[in-house]
C-alpha cells in the first residue's frame, strides 16, 4: 500500500459510514443518507469544502457505528448535489469519489464523525504490458458476458471503458456498477495494486456468471414445467371429450360432483343455487394447482360453510328465561322486561323476524356480559363482532374476491363462528366506529340492521344474497352522540344508567365475590366480607358508574388473601368496615362531603358524562372593576353562553334582587368552575350559574346542601336537561338534600331508583324567580313574573312556596 508523498500529512473531514455501500475512485454515485448524524456531516461538508470520507460498516445492522464497526480503507467524495427529502429528516445526495483513504484516527461528537485520513495511491503507474492487456481483455469480455446474463445493465456501460487501457479505473467502474457482495467491494476498495485489483474482479466476475447461469438454467426450467402443465391440461380436456363419446366419462375423478351434490342438497333458491353451480363449472376449467382455482375452491368452501338451514331451536319459556337472566344480572330491568316482552310475542307469533336492541350506558354497568346471558336466555349461539375503530367499509361487507386474501366481512364470518342462522349478533362498541378514505362501516351497517331489508343481505366476497332477518342484533355503546342519525333509526335504544351504591353491593355479593374467590381457589369460609366492608371498598376505593373496577379491587383482596393463608400467615380472613387498609393501602378516594357552612357565591352544579354523574360546584367573585365577565374552568363554547345569559338576566331584574343598576360597569364577575384540566360543556348549568352570581353580587349566602340543574333563557326560564338519574345519584353521594330540577323533567322521576328519591327532596320549577328562597338561606324580596298577566307580585323569599313533587315526599 503506497500513502501520500509525504507521510506525516493528514487531513480530517466529516465521515460518512454506508450501510452495504462502497464508492470508488472517479465514480458517480447517488444514495439516500436518513441517519440523524449522517446528515449532520453532509451538512457540515457544504459549510466547508464540501468534501467528506466514506466508509462502509463491518456490520450493517449497527444503527450507531464505532471505529471497530468501520473498515479502515474508505474513500475521499465531493459532494455534487445535496436535495431534501419531502415530509422526512432525510436527504439525497450525489456524491464523486476523489481518491482512496486510510482512516488514521476516528472521533465522534454529538453531531456527527470524523476523521483523519491519509490518501491512498496506487502502488505502480506502469501497466503497458502484455499481461496487463490480456487482463484487461478477459475482463471486459467476463463484464460483457455478465450484463448479458443480467439483463437490465445498459450497453452503453460497456462502451464508457472499452478503450481504457487504465485497469485501475476499469476494475472500478465495473465494480461500482454490478451487484456485488458488499466484502467483495470492499476487498476490491482495499487493492491498491491495479493488476491484482483487475485479476481479484475477474475472480468475482467468473463466480457472478456461474450463479447467473444457474438462475438462468432454473428458470427456463420452471418455464418448460409451466407448459408442461398446459399440454396436460389440454390432454386431460381431450381425454374427458373421448370418455364421454364412449359414455364412460364420470368426474368423480375430480371433487366437483361433491360441490355439485352439496349445493342441490342445500335447496336454496335459484339464483343462489345457479351462481354457485356456475363457480364450480369455472373450477372444472381450471388447471389444477392454479391460483384461479384455489380463489374459487376457497370461495365455494366458504358459502358452503355457512348455516343457510341450521338453525337452533328458541326457547320461548318465559319463566326459564326470566330466571336465567335474573341468575346473571342484578338489575337492568329494562332490558329484561324487553327480552321477555319479545319472547312473550314470539310465543304468540312464531314468525317473528329479529330486532335489534342498542344498549347505552356508561362503562362496566354490563352492556357485553347482559348479550351473552340473553343469547343463552333465547337459546340462540353467539357471536360477538367488535366494531372499536374500524374504519373499513370491506371489514363489514367483505372485500370482493377478485383481490389477493380477499374474505367475506365480519357479520358474514360471525354467523360462520356461530353455525346457525338465527344466533345473537352483539356489535360492540359501535359508537366508536371510524371512517376515511376506503368508506364509511356505519353506513355498511344500515342494511345489516334494516329488519325491512336484511332478508337479503349482500357480502361483497359472496355476491350472493343471505338471510339475516332471524339473527337478533344487539348493540352497546357508551353514548349515542357519534352514533349516525340513520344507524340510530334502525335500532331501539335501552339505556343502562349507572348502579346506585346499594346495587353495587348487591352485584358485589352475589356475582363479583364468589366469581373472584373461586378463580383465586378460595373458599367462602377462607375470606369473607361484610356488607360494610363492600360498602367501603365501593365508597372509598372505587369512583365508577359500572362495577368493572371494584371487581378489579375485590380481585386485589383475593390476591393478597391467598398470599397470607398460602404464607402461613393465618388460615381465613374476615372483613369488616374500617379494615381493608391493610390489604388495600390507603383509600384512593375521599368520599364527597357538604361544605361546612353555606357561602356566598358558591353553588353545587350537577352534571353528566359517559361515565355518571357528577357534583360539579360553580364559584364566583365579584370585584371592584370595569364590568368584565372572566370565565374559566375550561369551558365550552354553549357553557360560556350560559353564563352571558345569567347575567344579562340578572342585569334585566337588577332592581328587583336588590343589586345596584350598574353592576356591569362598576364590578367585575369571575365565575370559575374547579378542576380545569377537565373540559367541561353544555347548558344545563345556567341555573346554578345565575344563582352563584345572585349570590355574590347581593352577598347573600347559598345553601350547601341544596344542588339544582337546568338551562336558563334570557327571560329566566328554567328548561329541560338530560341524564337526570345520573346526577341525582351523585347528589345522594355527596349528602345533597334537596335537588332542583326543570319541571319539564318531574316526568323523568319516575325513572330515578328507589334509593334516591327517598333520599332527596325534588323542586321543580319553570323559573329561576320561584326557586330563590330555595337556594339562598337569607331574606330578600324577588319579583315573581306572573305568566298569566303583564303584572308583577312580589314575594318575601322565606315565604314562598316553592313546587314539591308530590311522589318524592317522605313517607
């Protein structure tokens, strides 16, 4: 190896290590550079002299190369051109080798590589010689005979070196334009000596043409083994042609009689019947072991597989099925009345077709597990088809079969899961359906779920009409919010509220404990807890609408129950109120409390969410100011509307509350509502928003243990919201004692639990003006307005009579 003239002269520039790469000497070369570091060096190298050292890796898989991860030889490069990649860190850079390298000394930084190098020259300038020319001729005919076999190299290659007589450059421009293994050209980079360097790439030309020679010899085989195939194809058609001239002919040869036989014994009808027959006359045509045919067997195989006549016998036992789903569910008695009601019709009317049920409710209050005990109430196999973010229209109706790993689409494959024709279908999640640019799975939905149009449903993959009107769907989903208007139609809604404390104890006594106990291999004598500890562990470790996380916690008592008597620790556990921390730790929630004395401007909202209800106090400050209105607490927009309403309603009966005229230029209102990473909207908070700032502004303190709910319009009237159950559950949890409602929801009491109403007292009320004595605990005059007449009447507010339900008085 022959170094520069003078020895000691190193130069560094930016290093480059290449993955399977090698440059050489007076080439041309563009490449895609991604790594972070490699980039930087790049960009380094055009701030200077644009010049830079590359390197091949030793080991290609090494994502950031040390010195003993590089070969030691590399080349010197000016980089021509240098372009960004749209959308990515990564860049496209056109480099030219200069001259071959020694890395002398590599370092690293926090940006990218160096080195110190030393150029490499070659060993001897002098090559006019008869065995030089006679290895440049064998390898100029060797590099012809290789782009020959390769095929896709461009003639004009051969002709750029055709009358070098340089082997050194030779042996570079062929190795840096034939596929090569990467050590190949590395040891061809490392020659220095360009006879060797010519005698080295014929050695590695020779073995590249034998394996092309090989591959070559293979795939003429493979072609002639194709035709092959063909004549016995034709054969075999001509031999089926003389057998049946002679009568012979009989193709139980093949399996196609089989298909045959099994289609006319399914007797359906003719259209079905005509397009299947016609798939397994494609088959037959088919030459055996194509791609064509294994479509089509698959095809056939598939709508062969389906229950087009199995069917399980329904059970219209009302008593049995009204007993099964007692036995696994506590509570839920809306969607139990509906079952029973839809097998009471069934008894009476055989025929029947399905319905589809959509259950709503918050997480964990049973939507999933109440499907599969209807299924085994009706006797129906069952199916379940998770819908959470799909967002494919193929993945409900199929992909047609004409696609490679084409399939039919869920509701097709479920009813193949379930082998009959009239199973239960859940669909869950089907709020949380998706779509984009390959369709919309709830509009593939509508026909599935039309009990008008789903006799004769049509899958993509199968193309044949099937019959879904026996199946019975039921849905589940946390809200109907982002369930499609035209979806929602097709369905009758159940809604599924949350469970009172006192259901959850139930539930927790007679299904999550002893399922948890038997899974954990304990026995009833071994633990055991009393009904105040499940209320404790509800109350103190659990803040849910459903039960999915207190069976978690009761698991978490078995677990370390097991531990102890496993350890020898002792041979049972008993709990009771006031023990579970020393198996749970300390209680994760606090239970909600009533503030220790009635304040101004302090008011307890109710509000709703998908997973319950929830207390939600709404505070406001009055300051000396110029009349702005702050609202913060991560409002929405309607939230913040209803706030400009309470106001501009206050402004409008200023003198009557007693509150000076011009509040709104003198003072300043700040209503917050605690808890601001939660976002937080709608308009059912305007009641208690304008009492807060009723409160704040006359001083006049709100009692604590009254919360209310409704929406305010600008002239004061109180109207209807939604989830009334939910936040009256929460207001029973908090020690609320008396509610406010609109008294266009006194209809929905009917449908709040037991417990609660004879926890609470409910006012009703179409005006915000009749409810003021209610909330605020201090005498001031407020003025009534009379709908019936343009008068006003003023009342004392400790003397008015607010509106009691009736059905909510203590007994």
């Amino acid at each position: 190896m022959k170094e520069t003239k003078d020895s000691a002269q190193e130069t560094r520039y930016p290093l480059l290590p290449m993955r399977g790469l090698s440059v050489f000497p007076g080439m041309l070369i563009n490449f895609d550079v991604i790594r972070p570091k490699s980039v930087a060096a790049l960009n380094s190298a055009l701030n200077t002299n644009r010049m830079v050292f590359i390197v091949a890796q030793r080991d290609i898989s090494k994502e950031t190369p040390m010195e003993n991860d590089l070969y030691s030889i590399g080349t010197v490069c000016r980089i021509k051109q240098l372009l960004r990649i749209p959308g990515t860190e990564g860049v496209r850079v056109l480099v030219e080798g200069i001259e071959r390298a020694k890395m002398t000394r590599f370092e690293a930084n926090d940006e990218f590589y160096f080195a110190d190098v030393l150029i490499v020259e070659d060993s001897d300038s002098k090559y006019s010689s008869a065995r030089a020319e006679a290895l440049i001729r064998q390898c100029l005919s060797l590099f012809d005979e290789y782009a020959h076999l390769f095929g896709s190299l461009p003639p004009e290659l051969l002709a750029k070196i055709a009358d070098s007589d340089k082997p050194g450059y030779i042996a570079d421009f062929i190795a840096q334009n034939i596929y090569m293994k990467p050590e190949k050209k590395q040891a061809l980079l490392e020659e220095v000596r360009p006879l060797q360097r010519v005698q080295l790439l014929n050695r590695f030309l020779t073995r590249e043409i034998a394996v092309l020679s090989i591959e070559q010899d293979l795939n003429e085989r493979t072609h002639e083994q194709m035709t092959k195939s063909q004549k016995e194809f034709f054969l075999r058609e001509q031999m089926k042609l003389i057998q049946a001239e002679l009568g012979e002919y009989d193709d139980t040869f093949e399996d196609f009689h089989e298909y045959r036989k099994r289609i006319l014994d399914l007797k359906l009808s003719d259209e079905i019947t005509d397009k299947l027959l016609k798939e397994v006359s494609r088959l037959a045509k088919q030459p055996p072991g194509t791609s064509e045919s294994a479509v089509i067997r698959n095809y056939l195989d598939t709508c062969l597989d389906l229950p087009w006549n199995t069917r399980t016998v329904e059970l219209i036992d009302i008593t049995k099925a009204k007993k099964i789903l007692d036995d696994d569910h506590f509570g839920l008695e809306k969607v139990k009345e509906r079952i029973i009601e839809y097998l009471a019709v069934k008894q009476l009317s055989p025929n029947l077709k399905g319905t589809v049920l959509c259950l709503v409710g918050p997480p964990g209050t049973g939507k999933t597990s109440i499907a599969t005990s209807i299924a085994k109430a009706t006797n129906r196999n069952f199916a379940r088809i998770s819908l959470g973010g799909i967002h494919d229209e193929a993945e409900i109706r199929g992909h047609r079969k004409t696609y490679v790993g084409a399939m039919p689409g869920r509701i097709i494959a479920g009813l193949e899961q379930a082998k009959s024709a009239n199973p239960l279908i859940l669909l869950d999640e089907i709020d949380k359906l998706n779509s984009d640019y390959r369709g919309d799975p709830a509009a593939a939905l509508l026909e599935a779920l039309d009990v008008e149009q789903n006799h004769s449903f049509r899958d993509h993959y199968l193309e044949i009409p099937f019959n879904l009107s026996d199946a019975l769907f039921v849905t589940t989903a946390n809200t109907t919010e982002t369930i499609p208007r035209a979806l929602l139609d097709r369905m009758e809604v159940i809604e599924l509220s949350s469970y009172t404390d006192e259901e959850k104890l139930q539930i927790a006594k007679r299904h999550l404990i002893p399922k948890q106990r038997k899974k954990h291999g304990l026995s009833a004598a071994q633990l055991n807890m009393s009904d105040d500890a499940v209320r404790d562990l509800i109350t103190l470790y659990t803040k849910e609408s459903g039960v999915r996380n207190l069976e978690r916690e009761i698991a978490s008592v078995c677990r370390k129950t097991a531990k102890k008597i496993a350890g020898g620790e002792c041979k049972s556990v008993r709990l009771k109120a006031g023990m579970l921390e020393s198996l749970l730790g300390p209680a994760k929630f606090k239970p909600d409390a009533l503030a220790p004395a009635d304040e101004v401007g302090l008011v307890r909202g109710l509000a709703w969410t998908s997973v319950g209800g929830t207390v939600l106090d709404v505070e406001v400050s009055v300051l000396e100011g110029s009349g702005n209105l702050e609202l913060t607490g991560n409002l929405g927009d309607v939230m913040k509307e209803s706030a400009k309403a309470a106001v501009a309603y206050i402004r409008s009966r200023a003198d009557r509350l007693g509150i000076q005229s011009d509040f709104y230029k003198t003072k300043d209102i700040h209503i917050h509502f605690p808890e601001g990473a939660i976002p937080k909207d709608g308009p059912s908070a305007g009641i208690a928003i304008c009492i807060a700032v009723i409160s704040a502004l006359t001083g006049t303190p709100v009692r604590r243990d009254v919360a209310m709910t409704g929406e305010i319009s600008l002239r004061g009237r109180v109207m209807a919201i939604g989830g009334l159950r939910e936040k009256t559950m929460a207001a029973m949890r908090t020690g609320i004692k008396t509610v406010i409602i609109p008294s266009e929801n006194e209809k929905d009491l009917e449908d709040i639990d037991q417990t609660v109403r004879a926890a609470l007292n409910f006012v009703t009320t179409d005006h915000i003006d009749k409810v003021l004595d209610v909330a605020l605990n201090t005498k001031i005059e407020y003025t009534v307005n009379n709908e019936a007449g343009p008068e006003d009447i003023t009342v004392p507010v400790m003397e008015a009579s607010p509106t009691v339900c009736p059905s909510n008085l203590r007994q």
